[in-house]
C-alpha cells in the first residue's frame, strides 16, 4: 500500500522555503522556524506572499513532491510539478472511455449520495432526540427522498446528463437542511445556501477552503497512478479544471469536507470572531482559524477507515489515492465496474 506522505501547509506570509541538502528549510525573518526530510513529502501547500526558491523548486520535482501555491483566502493559483508519469496506454483508455463513461459516472453519483446521506442519518443517530420536530421531520423527509434518487440511479438505464441531475436532485435536498446539521450559538455560522467564488458567509467560507485542500490531494492521487486530472467522466472538460480531480472527490465531499467542517463549528474549536467580512462582500477565515483547520485536516486524514471493497483498513487521506487506482484497475480492464467509496 502506498505510504502516507506528509503534506506542509505554510501559512505565515513572509516566510521563505530553502533547500538544504535533502531537506525542505522554514525560515521566518531569517530565523529557522523548522526543517522536513523531502523523502517524507508528499507536497507542499503555500498560502500568500511565500518565498520558494528555485533550487527548492527543482528538488522537488525531481522527487514528484507536489508544489501549490494559494491565494490568502485559499483559493487555487498554480502547481509546480515535475515530468508527467504514467502508462501512456492508460490514458489513452481514459480519454476513449471519457464520452461513453455512463458506469463510471453511476459509481461516482451512487457514492456520492450514499455518502451525504450518511452524514445525514449520522446527525440523526448522534442528536436527533434533540432537535426540535420539525427539524427531525425535515431531515427524515430528505433522507426517504434520497433513498429513492439512489434506487433511480441504480436500477435505471439513465444517460450521464441524466445521472448528473440526480446528483444536483440530491445536492439541494442535502444543502437545504444543512443547517439543522449545525449546533453554534453563532449566528454568523448558520447555513443559508451555498455560495462559493467569493463565500458569502463563514460555513460557505469554511467548506470552499476545505474543497480547495481536497481536490489538490485528489489531484496528486490522480497522476500518483498514470491518469490525467484534466478528463473526467461526471465533470465536464473545461480549460484549466481538475475535472477527474473534482471527479474522485464527489465521494468524499461529505464524509471528510462536511463532516469536518461541522465538527470544527460544533466543538466550538471555530467561531464567528474567526472569520473576516471583506469589503466586496467575500468571508474568509482569519490567519489563526486557518492554521486551526489545517490542523484538524492533517489529523482527520490520518483517522482509519475500513475500505468496504478491498476489506482492510487505510487513513482517510490514502483514500483518494485508492480509489484513483481502482479506477485505473476498471480502465485496465482488471476490475468489472468502479467501487465508489461509502463512509459508515
């Protein structure tokens, strides 16, 4: 199984990377503020104004140590990585089967729903004696529904434009008692509706950042085993997007992302203070509150899951790495169909 590699998230504008030696060197006002072996790397995830030197840069892509670099609110800007590897066979696959990919796409929306409806029904178990009646009957009501949108995708000869509105179907009903799943004093962190590019409130804020850090490990998933993270199945192809990327992680939105994001608010480790009102209206996280959720991200991605197709257990950040090779297998032909990934 591959190993789960470190991934260093800087978030202190004004810092500088260095290599030195075989090493990844922090320095901060010309102070050492950390030092991390690159064979223990999996990537590297800068935020803001952050220096990274060339020679760095070099190093690793030669290793394959992914380089990203975001904006200060978290938003995507650029990757830096070496050569292209994979098996040109296997993409070609990948891009034949990408206008028939029908299968595929029933796999991904199964899961992705089964998966939101776990969430759901977790919520029910965890606190549901709780909650006023109408919130409970809202949440009953929306599972019974998705219940049913699962059948329709599963027993149906449905095309993928078809299983697409399934899977926006099923979205709303998720989204739209989202906020009986949040449990703050705060009114600043109720849930409205989802608004993203900018987040127009602190939950949309919190879930978009979240997303960003998910599809650039899915992304690395995907050339870690030869497939190209511009072609999906569900996804359209459009310029510049990860579109197998945004693929693997319908899935594991709402296990990792939405549960994550809702324990963070739950726990009361995030609060209302936490977030910044810009002046075009966009929310973000504070500088603080992101250093809180990256770590919270790195020890989530560290918890264990049993893998309900291969039947042993992994962290949850080797997930997207397991299901891009499982993908890869059915493209091989080695495997019938693609096994999505279901939480419990």
């Amino acid at each position: 199984m591959r190993k789960l590699l470190n991934t260093v998230y800087v978030t202190t504008e004004g810092a500088a990377l260095r290599k030195e030696g075989e090493t990844l060197l922090v320095e901060l006002d010309g102070a050492e503020k950390t030092r991390v072996p690159l064979h223990m790397l999996s990537s590297i995830v800068v935020f803001g104004a952050v220096l990274v030197t060339p020679a760095l840069m070099a190093a690793c892509a030669e290793r394959g140590v992914a380089l990203a670099f975001m904006g200060r609110n978290g938003r995507f800007q650029a990757r830096v990585e070496g050569p292209v590897s994979g098996n040109v066979l296997l993409r070609r696959e990948q891009y034949r089967r990408a206008d028939t990919a029908e299968d595929i796409v029933r796999s991904i929306v199964i899961g992705k729903i089964a998966n939101q409806r776990a969430v759901i029904r977790r919520a029910q178990r965890d606190y549901g004696s709780e909650m006023e009646p109408p919130a409970r009957a809202a949440l009953q009501a929306a599972t019974d529904r998705m219940a049913q949108i699962l059948r329709r995708v599963q027993l149906s000869d449905a095309g993928v434009d078809e299983m697409r509105g399934f899977e926006g179907e099923a979205a709303t009903l998720y989204f739209s008692v989202f906020d009986h799943l949040i449990r703050t004093p705060d009114a600043e962190l109720r849930w409205t509706s989802r608004s993203r590019r900018p987040p127009r409130d602190a939950m949309n804020a919190l879930l978009s950042f979240l997303y960003t850090l998910l599809t650039h490990d899915c992304r690395a998933a995907c050339e870690a085993v030869g497939l190209d993270p511009a072609v999906g199945f569900l996804h359209r192809d459009r310029p510049g997007r990860p579109s197998l990327a945004l693929d693997l992680m319908e899935e594991l939105r709402a296990p990792l992302a939405d549960r994550l994001a809702l324990s963070l608010v739950n726990r009361r480790q995030l609060r209302a203070r936490d977030f910044q009102q810009m002046e075009g209206g966009a929310v973000l996280l504070g500088d603080e509150a992101r250093r809180t959720v990256l770590t919270a991200w790195q020890e989530r991605k560290r918890e264990e899951r049993l893998h309900p197709f291969l039947q042993e257990k992994a962290p949850f950040g080797l997930v997207p790495f397991l299901q891009a090779q499982l993908l890869a297998r059915h493209l091989r032909g080695d495997i019938d169909a693609y096994p999505p990934w279901f939480w419990s």
